[in-house]
C-alpha cells in the first residue's frame, strides 16, 4: 500500500465521513418505494404480487448495476463515478413524480434503482484509503449508510401526509443533486487512482477486473450477502405492508417500527467491521446465521388457533407473535445481520486487493439481487399460500443453505491445507492463494 505514503488522517477522515453521508442518501433514494409504494398500490388497486414487483424494482438496476459500476470504479475512479451516478439518478427521482400509470411506474423504478449502484463505488472509493488492517472498521462505517433505509421508512411517511408523494419524490431528488455536488467539491482523488494517473498505467480492461470472479469463493461470499444485505434491503420494503396488514397499524406507525428494524441493521456495520477485524469475519458470519435462524424460527410461525380436548371440555388457545415480541425480533435480526454485511466484506480487499471493485461489485449485486426477488417472492407467497409469515419461512430456509455451506466449504478447505490436522481446527482467516489452480480447488 504504498499509494498510502503521505495521505494524511484527515484525508481518511473526511473521505469516508463524505462518502457515508453520499451513500447515506443513496441509500434512502434507493428504498423509496418501500413508502410511496403503499399509496401507489392503493391509487391503481394493486395486488401483493404487484406491489411486490413494485418495491423491488428499484433494487434490480441498483443490483445489475453494480458490477459494471464497479469494473469503472477500478478503472477511472470512485469520485468520478460517484458524483456522476448521484447527478443521473436526481434526474430519474424527479421524472417518477411525472409518470400515471403501472408499466410507467415500473420503468421510472428502474432509472430511481441506479441509487443502489452508489455502494460497488463507494466500497471500492474507501477502501483504498485505508491500510488492511483497518479496512473493515473503514468499510463497516461506510456500510452505515444503510441506515438511508430506516430515514426514509421513519420520514417519508409524514412528508407524504403533508405535501402528497409526488412531492416527496421531488424533495429526494433535489437532496440527492445537492449531495452530488457536496460530495464533487469536499473530496479528492483516491490514492491508488492518483498514482496510477501520475504513473500513465494504462486502464486495465473489463475481462482483467472480472477475472476473479471464475472462483467459486467470490460466489460463496455473493450468496452469504444475498441473505444478509438483500433480505435486509427486502425486509425494509416489505416490512411497513406486513404491519399494516397483519397489525393492522397505520402507515406512519408502520414506518415508524420498520425503521426500528432497518436502524440497528444500518449503525451497528460499523461494529461489524470493528469485530471482524478484531476476532475474525468467519466467527461473525457464524454468529449471524445462527442468530438468524433463531429469529426466523419464531418469526416464522403464523398465528394458530388450538383445541386440546380437556377433562372438563375443549380448551382454545391461541399462538401468535404480538406486536412487541415481534418487532423485538426485527431488531434483533437487523443488528446481527448488520454484523453480517460487515463480515462479509472484509473478505474481499484482504483476498483481492487489485479486483476490490470487480469482486465488490458482484458480491454487492448479488446481494441486491437478493432484495428485488424476495419482495417479489413474498407478495406471490401471499397471494398463493395465503400466510403472512410465508416471508421469515422463505428466509428461514436461505439462512439454513447459506450456514451449512459455509461451514462445510471451511471444513473442506481446512483437510486440504492441512491434511495432518483432525478434528473441528479453527482455519486462520485468510488464506490467499498462491496461485490460480491453489485458489480454484479451495471453496
């Protein structure tokens, strides 16, 4: 890292700080739908499959974006990207408020999506400002952005009572024009970039950032951040339709306690990064799956009518998650999941330092993708099965495939780097590769 050799303390300070706040109301931008969404629905009489689709949208351009933005990222910058990104997304915020009908609505979601596109930029931006050893506590605050989602599910429903939503689109729009022009003038080329401009190395091509993307490691990372980001980002949309529906609260009350869930699975990446820099991102992952699948397991059961057949008569009793246990238990999975997205981006600059964008910008579409399929899949559950809580049973199953995977790929790779050990060895955290057959063979 010596690009790093005079950056200052305050260039690091004020990139990320910069960069945050940017991704921050990205962020927010990005998760709109999740509350005009509702008052859309109920302007066109929308089903749940509908209003799926339409949440999700969004998520999809944010997601397939990524990867190219990401390929840019490595090879023309984070700032230039960044600000340009931000400046072309106000303008597709804007022109939402304009359009009337469903297929316009739909097209308009996909131009509002290219907020989500911010992270591939932003992760690659920051972490080349800081030295490994401190890139995950960097990236876990830069990951605090997230909390874009809880802003817009905590304010956006009293903008929308008091000005209309067209209207809350445009106020968006205008923030994130304003954010795109703060962010151009307060910060400055990254160290790698600017080397590599002083030096006159040539671009490298798109093929050449994508070639890590052939092992089957980046892919194992991509579906851990399916659950942990994209059913974050799915949850946070979904969540203010299922209060109202099976709580039957309010939409600013419904917001209100959806932002509960999206604030600690936004705040505590930080301490993610922190502890998986300190302990280990493997042990954090485990800690978040099994916490998961803990929540999920309650969450997951609907409310059940029982009849047990007594001495003196039939007995009824009822099962069902209240209202405070149950957004206890949202709390609760955004936090260790926020731990989780941390996790699993300390990975990626520490296995491929020269692909930071190309692997980031994978990991983090398939992670988005995560959030545009399951808001669909949980309106067509809705509307097919019939049970409100077929979305934590749909989560619940993921959590399960991602955690058993995880831990026998770790197993896999521990008797092959170290054939004379048995029994359950901790792995050391990571183990680059020498070369690219060593990293192919090794999960």
């Amino acid at each position: 890292m010596h690009e790093l050799e005079g950056v200052t303390k305050a260039q690091q300070t004020r990139s990320l700080i910069v960069s945050t706040v940017a991704f921050t109301v990205c962020f927010a931008v990005w998760t709109i739908f999740s509350i005009i969404g509702i008052k859309i629905k109920q302007n066109l009489g929308l089903n749940d499959t509908e209003f799926g689709l339409l949440v999700a949208t969004p998520v999809l351009t944010g997601s397939l974006s990524r990867i190219f933005l990401g390929i840019w990222t490595d090879q023309y910058g984070g700032r230039i990207v960044y600000f340009l990104l931000m400046l072309t997304t106000s303008v597709a915020v804007w022109m939402l408020s304009t359009v009337t009908t469903y297929p316009m609505y739909l097209l308009a979601a996909l131009g509002v999506g290219l907020a989500g596109g911010s992270f591939a930029v932003g992760i690659a931006y920051v972490s080349r400002w800081f030295e490994k050893e401190r890139q995950g506590t960097a990236l876990g605050i830069f990951g605090m952005g997230n909390v874009g989602a809880a802003i817009t599910n905590f304010g956006a429903p009293f903008l929308l009572v008091a000005f209309g939503w067209e209207n809350v689109a445009k106020i968006y729009a205008v923030i994130l024009f304003a954010m795109a022009l703060i962010f151009w003038f307060t910060t400055e080329e990254d160290p790698s970039t600017k080397a590599r401009k002083d030096s006159g190395e040539k671009i490298r091509p798109a093929l050449m950032q994508l070639e890590p993307l052939k092992f089957m490691r980046v892919w194992r990372f991509a579906t851990y951040y399916f659950f942990v980001f994209g059913g974050y980002v799915a949850l946070a949309l979904w969540l203010p339709r299922y209060y109202i529906g099976v709580y039957h609260l309010n939409i600013t009350t419904a917001g209100m306690l959806a932002a509960c869930y999206a604030l600690p699975g936004s705040i505590f990446r930080a301490l993610g990064g922190w502890l998986s820099d300190k302990y280990g991102a493997r042990k954090v992952m485990y800690w978040t799956f099994i916490s998961s699948l803990a929540c999920l397991f309650v969450m997951s059961y609907p409310a059940t009518d029982y009849i047990v057949h007594g001495i003196e008569g039939p007995i009824k009793f009822t099962l069902a998650t209240g209202l405070i246990p149950f957004v206890f238990l949202t709390i609760v999975l955004g936090f260790f999941m926020s731990l989780g997205k941390a996790a699993v981006y300390k990975h990626i600059p520490a296995y491929y330092p020269d692909h930071v964008g190309a692997v980031g910008g994978l990991v983090g579409m398939i992670g988005g993708l995560g959030g545009f399929v399951l808001p669909v899949c949980f309106g067509a559950m809705n509307d097919l099965i019939g049970i409100w809580t077929s979305c934590f049973m749909l989560l619940f199953v993921i959590v399960a495939v991602s955690l058993t995977w995880m831990h026998f790929s770790i197993i896999m790779t521990e008797k092959k780097l170290h054939p004379e050990l048995r029994g359950p060895k901790v792995l050391p955290e990571i183990v680059p590769a020498s070369t690219d057959d060593d990293e192919a063979n090794y999960p």
